[in-house]
C-alpha cells in the first residue's frame, strides 16, 4: 500500500481508491463476501493510515485482514458517498480507481465531491502488479507445475470419439486435483476449431487425424496458470508438422528474447517475424502474451507499440500461434519470468507435438 501510494503521487495523483476486485486483494488482503450495490473502498492518501470504508454488516470479516487498516463502516439508509468524500483529503484532486469500479459507485463519489476527476490504475499505474517479488514468482511457478502435471495426465486418456466438452471437463477436474482452487477455462479446439483462438469447448466429437489446441488455467493459491499446448490425434500430415515447427520456433526465438530492459514489443516482434517468414503472418492474430499474476491477464502486455521494458520479476506468457481457418491452428504457451540477466519458464512440460488416440 506503502508503494501503490508513493507510485500514485509520482503520477500526480492525490490518492487512490480501491473497490472490490483484483487490486483490492492485492493491496490489503481482504476479499468481501460478494460485491455488491453496497460500497467497500480502501482509500489512500498522503498523511492518513490506509482506510477501509465498508458496510456494517460486513465490517466484522474486513477486520481480520492483517493489513494494519483503519476502518469506517456506515449503514443502510447512510448515503455512503458522503462517508467516504471527507476521506479524499483533497476535494479537487484527481485519484486513481481501481478498474473494477462499478459506474454506481464512481458517480456517486462524483455526485458529492463535483470538482474532482478519477482514472483508471490499468492507465496511470499499469506496472502496480506487473514485478513479482519471489513469493508471488514461487506461486506462480506451483501453478505452472500444476497445470504441467495436468497436461501430462490428460496425454493419457482418449480423445478420438469424444466430444471436446468431455475433454474440457476431464481437464478442469484434473486442474482441481493439482490444486487449483479456481478453474478460469479450459479451451479445447479440435479440427477447424483450433483455428478460433477463444473457441469455446463444445459438442463436437473429436475425430482421427484432428490437430487439437489445449489452452486450460486458473489459480492456484491466488495466483495464476495460463498453458496451451496442441496435440494431434494419430498421424499429423506434413503440413501439420510443419506449422507446429513453426510456431516452436517462434515461440522458442520469443522465450530467447527476454532480458532485462528488452522492450514488451520487441519480443513480439521476434515471434511474428520467424511466423511471417515462413509465410504465415496473416494468421497470427492475437498479441504475443499478456502479465499474470492475481489475475489471468493484466499488464505487461507483449504487443506491438508497446515500449515499457522488461524489469526482473515480471511474469508473463509468449504464445504465438497459427490459425488457419475453417482447417485446423496450433498454438504453445509458457509462462516466463525475467531474471537478472534472462528469462525463466514456469512450464516445462515438452514443446514436442504430442500424439494421442
């Protein structure tokens, strides 16, 4: 809070305000109950102990957090606003909300305090949770193990004859059995659905000869996995194996990339060249990677245009891939950490395409 606080004043914000969501969680530990019409915010401003501003009734879990807050609750028929306005120590000042921030809540605060301005963290803080520290790279680092102890389990079990919904479920449950306590998606694209990169898992039966992308996450102690992996179903064609070697080589040339300093964009840049070169730039659709952390996507984002430069502690994903419509894509993903002099994966299970009946 301490850091969040110092980074929004370099920005020229006069304080943060923090409602329920991903932010909230990191920054003081606490997660209401559910969110709800009625308010929590964590206010933070220069001078004044970090403060909780929740409902009554929910007043009693918020002070087990261990964050050192001080807390203001008010009631129902309070107008809530009004408790939380004398907070923000400076009335025309601009503050930072957090994304999550439901339009009935930032209008209300506007409603009482008419002469100050709000923007998003994602725009004036997009690196507050971008450099793990080492206990947040080692919950990452579990997840991946976990999500690689799943992939290696699901290589086993049959896919010709099942439909990709039977897939999805068998993954998502082997997820759980490896510690997930939260399963996001499990994507499952077989034959011409591969080629959708957010195809959602369906009823169609898995046939011989189809290419299938596995892309399948969640969180694990709060924090996230994010694993694609494509496989085949009996023995790929020529062609198969050549876009899958493509896109390895694309994703291995990414993954050699990172350094400390590199700039986001420059990664992408190197996986879209080895694709292009080989012919198939119009088919990588999507940006490079994406952060992770308490959330499955969040900043740094590796895509062209953007220039922040890769700081030891990030964490995110390299996943081209190609996407050949109404015919079949291919698509691997790892998670990676930078490092003081390079990058780290967090997924180890093999980039070879694997196999299965």
């Amino acid at each position: 809070m301490r850091r969040a606080l110092a980074e929004a004043g370099a920005v020229g914000l006069a304080g943060l305000v923090v409602t329920p969501g991903p932010d909230l969680g990191y920054l003081c530990g606490y997660t209401p109950p559910a969110a709800t019409e009625r308010l929590t915010a964590l206010v933070l401003t220069p001078g004044a102990a970090p403060t909780l501003v929740v409902p009554t009734l929910e007043r009693g879990d918020a002070e087990r957090t261990p964050a050192g807050l001080r807390f203001v609750d008010w009631t129902d028929g309070v107008d809530p606003y009004g408790v939380l306005a004398p907070l923000l120590t400076r009335p025309d000042g601009r503050y930072g909300v957090s994304d999550e921030t439901w339009a009935l809540h930032l209008l209300g605060l506007q409603r009482v305090l008419p002469h100050s301005t709000y923007a998003g963290l994602s725009d004036v803080l997009p690196m507050l949770r971008a450099v793990k520290d080492d206990a947040e790279v080692y919950r990452l680092a579990a997840a991946g193990a976990a999500a690689d102890a799943a992939f290696e389990r699901i290589l086993t079990a049959r896919f010709g004859g099942r439909r990709e919904r039977e897939v999805a479920a068998d993954l998502a449950d082997l997820l759980r059995e490896y510690g997930h306590e939260q399963v996001d998606f499990t994507i499952v694209g077989s034959g011409p659905n591969g080629a959708n990169p957010h195809h959602e898992a369906g009823d169609r039966v898995i046939e011989p000869g189809d290419t299938v992308v596995l892309d399948f996450g969640g969180l694990r102690s709060g924090y996230g996995s994010d694993t694609t992996r494509t496989v085949h179903v009996g023995e790929p064609t020529a062609e198969v194996r050549r876009v899958y070697e493509v896109v390895r080589d694309a994703q291995q040339a990414a993954y050699e990339a990172v350094a400390p300093g590199v700039e986001c964009q420059r990664i992408d840049a190197v996986a879209r060249a080895v694709i292009a070169d080989a012919g198939f730039g119009e088919y990588f659709i999507h940006r490079t990677g994406h952060g992770i952390g308490v959330t499955t996507h969040e900043p740094p984002y590796l895509v062209a245009g953007e220039r922040q430069r890769l700081v030891p502690g990030m964490c995110f994903s390299i996943e081209p891939g190609i996407y050949l419509p109404g015919r079949f894509g291919v698509r691997i993903e790892d998670i990676v950490t930078v490092t003081d002099s390079a990058g780290r994966r967090l997924n180890n299970t093999s980039h070879e395409l694997q196999l299965v009946e």
